[in-house]
C-alpha cells in the first residue's frame, strides 16, 4: 500500500469517527437521586459505551414529575416508584415497566421527630407527617395508617420533596416523614423509624422502583435497550456480588457519592435498605411476569383511596417483557 492510500484511508478512518460522534443520539434519561450502584456505572460511562447514546440524566424529586415529563415526551426512559407507576398507567400514559431498578425495604421509612410523641402509628393522629405525595413513600405511609385502622384525615399530611423535608425537619415544621435517603439518614440523626416499606409490604403493600420506556421508543430503539438493561443489570450485579465490598473506601462508592451527593460513609448502610434483583430473577412470575397484577391492585387501593378515579381492567400493556428476555441472550 503506497503512501497515499495510508493517508486517505486513516483521514476517512478520523472522518468516520468524528461524523460518528457527532451524529450520536442525545438521549435524556430520568432518575431520582437515591444512592445505588447504577451511579457508579453513571460516573463510568457505561450507559453511554454500552447504548453509543449521548445521555443527559435528569434528576427528578417524585414520580409525579416523572409521569409529567414521561406523558409530554420530554423524557423516553426513567425511573419511576411503583404506586406512580400505577397511577400513570391509570391514566393511560404512554409507558411499559421493563426492568425493576430495586425492591424498597428499609430504604423508606416513616421517621418520628424525637420530642414529637409519636411512638407507633396511632400516634399520628393529630400530628404533622410530611411525603412526597404521589411517591412510593406516599403509598406506603397509606398503606400504615390503612393497616393502624386510621384514615388519612386523622392527620395532616403535607406534600413536599425530599429537600423541604429536610429543612422543615430542621425547623421543627413537621412532626414525622415518610421519605428515604440521603434525606432519611440525617433526619435518623434526631429522630427515630416507626415502621419501614419492609413491614408495610408484608402488610400488603409492596413498592418498588422500576425502569421505564414509552411504548414506541421501545420499538424503534430495541437494541439500545437490550445494551441498557444489561449495562444496569451489571452495575447491581457488581453489588450483589460482594456487598461487603462496598465500604466507605471503596471506589465504586465514591462514585456514587460523586453522582448524588450522599455521604460516602453512609452510603454502605444505605445499600443494605435496598434489595436489587438480578435480571435473571425478574422474568420469573415474581417480578415482571407479575407486574400487571402488582399494577392492578396498587390502582384499586389508590381508588379506594380517592387518589385515582378509575381502574384499568388490564395492566400488562404497561409491562414489557422482551427487553429484559432479551438481554438475557
């Protein structure tokens, strides 16, 4: 090969690489801030090296807000709670759960002010507890006050974000909160945990976070997905496979701290609120494949809530199996 066809075809090489980059799709992608180990995949890239996108990720404070970008097409993909899953396949937003990001344990938690005089449940009434209404905090704390035999009027509920929390939490503005971390961890610090989504689940009412697509993103960008839901079944398998790993020191950790601001020593007591299942474990009947059902009765108890006024009579158009069985190929 003489010199001149080396020069053209390492320029066309430069030209195909630059034309590449340029042209790649910029994708905004929604998610809350909780401190899981698919923020050290943020701080890596992988998304981006698994997908080829170029992905701005946009940090919501409740689902409420996620169902609004998610039903304009503001954003294609994002996290969202279950109970505001429900509640935007009630209303016949245009998304499909693919992949579930976490089960909510002790990671959400109703925490009592000390000095406030709540002890148990029945020592809401009367009191101030504030939630991110709309969130899977929010079904939860129904949930609990469901299960005391109490309903809702008994106390004030008051609807603020995780960061107003904190400041009314501060300012002796609210008696109790039914939120999670980072914001949960420091209100722990001059408070105590009446009852967690672990126990509110066994009770009957069971909440996650899952991963969403608009319907028809989903078909034109199949294999993009497919790179998705495996890049994010990595980053917790990362997790699962040595927990004790994740120690204060421990670079994945800093990553995550880096990406949502959460303290890096708390953030290994953090991880143990949550339960991350591997994509294997989600095709079964327990997880996606029971997704419809879960959707069903979360929307029941919303409309008997008087939280939605209508009920679908079949969920499992807002589920979408194929991603998640086909990354598993």
């Amino acid at each position: 090969m003489n010199k001149l066809n080396k020069m053209m075809m390492t320029a066309a090489a430069a030209l195909t690489l630059s034309t590449s980059a340029l042209w790649a799709e910029t994708m905004t992608i929604g998610t809350f801030s909780d401190p899981t180990p698919m923020n050290a995949a943020r701080a890596e890239k992988a998304f981006e090296k698994a997908t080829g996108w170029t992905i701005e990720w946009r940090v919501f404070n409740s689902g409420t807000d996620v169902i609004a970008a998610m039903a304009s097409g503001d954003v294609e993909v994002a996290e969202l709670g279950s109970s505001p899953l429900a509640i935007a396949a009630s209303q016949g937003v245009d998304l499909q759960m693919f992949m579930v990001s976490y089960a909510i344990g002790d990671s959400e938690s109703l925490i009592a002010h000390n000095g406030s005089g709540i002890k148990s449940l029945e020592d809401l009434k009367g009191k101030r507890v504030a939630v991110p209404v709309g969130s899977t905090a929010h079904y939860s704390l129904m949930g609990a006050i469901a299960h005391a035999g109490m309903k809702e009027s008994d106390l004030t509920i008051i609807s603020m974000p995780p960061d107003q929390i904190a400041a009314a939490w501060d300012q002796g503005t609210i008696d109790a909160a039914f939120i999670w971390p980072p914001v949960q961890t420091n209100i722990l610090k001059t408070g105590s945990r009446i009852v967690s989504a672990a126990q509110t689940a066994k009770w009957g009412y069971p909440t996650f976070n899952a991963w969403t697509v608009s319907t028809k993103f989903a078909e034109s960008h199949e294999k993009e997905m497919v790179a998705f839901a495996k890049a994010m079944d990595a980053a917790n398998k990362a997790y699962l496979d040595d927990p004790s790993a994740w120690t204060a020191d421990n670079e994945k950790v800093k990553e995550i701290a880096s990406v949502t601001g959460a303290g890096a020593d708390q953030i290994p007591g953090i991880l143990k609120g949550y339960t991350f299942v591997p994509l294997s474990e989600q095709v079964s009947d327990t997880w996606l494949g029971n997704a419809a059902n879960i959707m069903k009765s979360t929307a029941e108890f919303l409309k008997s809530a008087g939280r939605i006024d209508t009920v679908a009579d079949d969920y499992s158009a807002f589920v979408n199996t194929k991603i998640a069985e086909d990354a598993l190929k």
